[in-house]
C-alpha cells in the first residue's frame, strides 16, 4: 500500500514537473512572440514620427494604409493590424498572434516596412527614405 502511494506521489510530481516545463515554455514562446511586435511596434512609431512634420497625418495615414493593403494581400496574417490616428495598431494582432506565426510574422512585417519605404520613395524621392535608412540601421546596432 506504502507502495502504490510513493507510485501517485511519484507521478503527482511528474506530473506537476511537466505542467511547470509546459508553462515556461509558453512564457518565453509569448516573450519571444512579444519581441517581434514591440520591435516593428517600435519601428512603425519612429515612421510615423518621422514623416508625419513634413506629410501630414493625412497623407501618413494614407501611405501607412496603401502599404498595409498591398503587404495584406501577398501576407494575410497582417489582416489584424490596422492604421489609427497616431500610427499602426498591433493591438488586435498582439492577441491573436500565435507562437507558430512568429517567424511568418516577422517576414510580414519586413514586406511591409519596405513597402512602406516603396511607397515614400515613390512620392518624396531619396530625401525622406534616406533619413529613414539612418534611423532604421541606428536601431540594428553594430
């Protein structure tokens, strides 16, 4: 009898010892799923700051959601980003972002800054996609 208990004790702390590992390993999936979107968040925010003196909120909007409409269509998991008032809103995506679409994620987000770039090469020349070079490759680091 003494036995059969040290046996359920034995596969309680198993058991327990797989729910701990299973539930760290979903904290640093969702870290890692964090990194991703708070970087391009990040990323978006300094695009927006940056062009939004010279073109206006209008226009910003406007050339944010052209590039969001083109990148949606080649890479649909974009489909829950959408252009706010004050830049790209990654809050719906935050939430349903899964941790197998990090790295589909990450390529999505990649078309869609270069689209973004695209587009304002398009319409300002170098002048604005310069200035946003330097500030894009001043946050990649060394």
């Amino acid at each position: 009898m003494v036995e059969r208990g040290m046996k359920t004790d034995k596969w309680a702390g198993q058991e327990t010892a797989a729910r701990v590992e299973e539930a760290v390993e979903e904290l640093v999936a969702q870290a890692r799923k964090e990194e991703v979107l708070e970087t391009y968040e990040d990323l978006f925010q300094a695009i927006w700051a940056r062009i939004l003196p010279t073109l206006g909120r209008t226009t910003v909007s406007t050339i944010m959601g052209r590039a969001l409409g083109l990148t949606t269509a080649k890479c649909p998991c974009l489909g829950r980003l959408h252009v706010a008032r004050d830049g790209l809103s990654f809050d719906e995506l935050r939430v349903h972002m899964g941790q197998e679409e990090r790295e589909v994620m990450r390529a999505a987000l990649r078309e869609l800054v270069a689209s973004v770039i695209g587009i304002l090469a398009m319409l300002t020349g170098d002048i604005l996609v310069r200035q946003l070079m330097s500030e894009i490759e001043e946050r990649q680091g060394p």
